[in-house]
C-alpha cells in the first residue's frame, strides 16, 4: 500500500476538499506536492503530510471562514512554530549530552532569562 495519493482520491477522502480548492490551495502554494510522470505529463502526487495540511486547511477555511491570503499566513506560522519544536528539540538533546555542571549552567541562565 502507498502513502500517495491522486488529485482525485485527495477530493474523495478530505472532507470540503474540492477541485477548485484544490487548485486554489496549489496556486497559493500551501501545499507542494511530488510530481509522478504520466502518459499525460507529469501529475502531482500528495503524500501523508500534504493531505494532512489540506485538511487543516479545509478546517480553517470552513470552520474560520479564512481566505486564501489568511489561509497562506496561518500556514506559514504553523510552519514557523513546527521548526521551532524541532530546534529546541535538537537544542534540548544537545544539552543533555553535556556534563552536569554544563547543564546546570544553561539550566541556571534559562530560568534567569525568564524572571
């Protein structure tokens, strides 16, 4: 079984998701799928993460009402805010690979920064 899906199993599966949407959601670049070749030319194939973000995206442009440009915005901090928890993962492992005494350095300047 593949995690790919087609233009066509995406509109069936998502709930809202329409052709035009579809489009729409493409032309703003929210979502950027693979390309597979076809005998039509190439087709784009979307994978677990692009029909998770389409149904966020349905989500918010149903349940808030949002336009494609807020949409855009709303995505890109969602985003932002991802790579951030993966920064400060890989930050937090970094730390506690150091020696105690360095760790409690870092812990000490932490909790300074915050007062």
């Amino acid at each position: 079984m593949t995690d790919q899906r087609t233009e066509d199993e995406v509109i069936a599966i998502i709930p809202g998701m329409t052709r035009t949407r579809l489009v729409a959601f493409l032309q703003a670049e929210v979502i950027l799928p693979i390309r597979r070749k076809t005998f039509e030319g190439n087709a784009p194939v979307f994978g677990r993460i692009d029909i998770a973000r389409m149904q966020l995206l349905c989500d918010l442009a149903d349940g808030l009402d949002l336009d494609d440009d807020a949409l855009g915005v709303v995505m890109s901090l969602i985003d932002q805010l991802h790579m951030a928890r993966r920064d400060l993962r890989v930050l937090a492992l970094a730390v506690e690979a150091e020696a105690p005494d360095v760790r409690a350095r870092i812990g000490a300047a932490f909790r300074n920064s915050r007062r």
